[in-house]
C-alpha cells in the first residue's frame, strides 16, 4: 500500500477519514492560539495601564513636592 506524503492526503495512514488541515494549522496557528494571543494582548494592556497609573502618581508627587502642582 503506498504511504501518503501529504498530510491533507491520508492515504494508508489509518483511523479513517481526517479532517484537512489549514496551512496555519499544519503550522500550530489554529484557532486555540487565537484564544493564546488574546489572553496575552489582555494582560499586556493590563500591565501598560498599571504602569501608566504608576507614572501618573509619580509624577503627581513629584509636582506636589516641587510645589508646581496645577490645578
């Protein structure tokens, strides 16, 4: 029986019919690393904000101490 050298060709790789496969998924980029990605891009701008708020009181006291505060 010849062997398959095609992924999306499963001829005598048993177990039955297999689903095709996307070029993207072939390659790991199927859609759970979407959910990766998202999760990461969330906890990116949840560090960003904090940073920011970090910043802002920094800089806040700083002018408070400086006596340039202005309101």
């Amino acid at each position: 029986m010849p062997d398959s050298k095609n992924i999306n060709n499963p001829v005598g790789q048993g177990g039955g019919p297999r689903k095709r496969q996307s070029r993207a998924e072939r390659q790991n980029n199927g859609p759970h690393r979407n959910f990766d990605r998202q999760g990461a891009a969330d906890k990116k701008a949840e560090l960003v904000r904090k940073m920011r708020e970090k910043a802002a009181a920094a800089e806040a006291a700083e002018q408070a101490a400086d006596g340039t505060a202005q309101n």
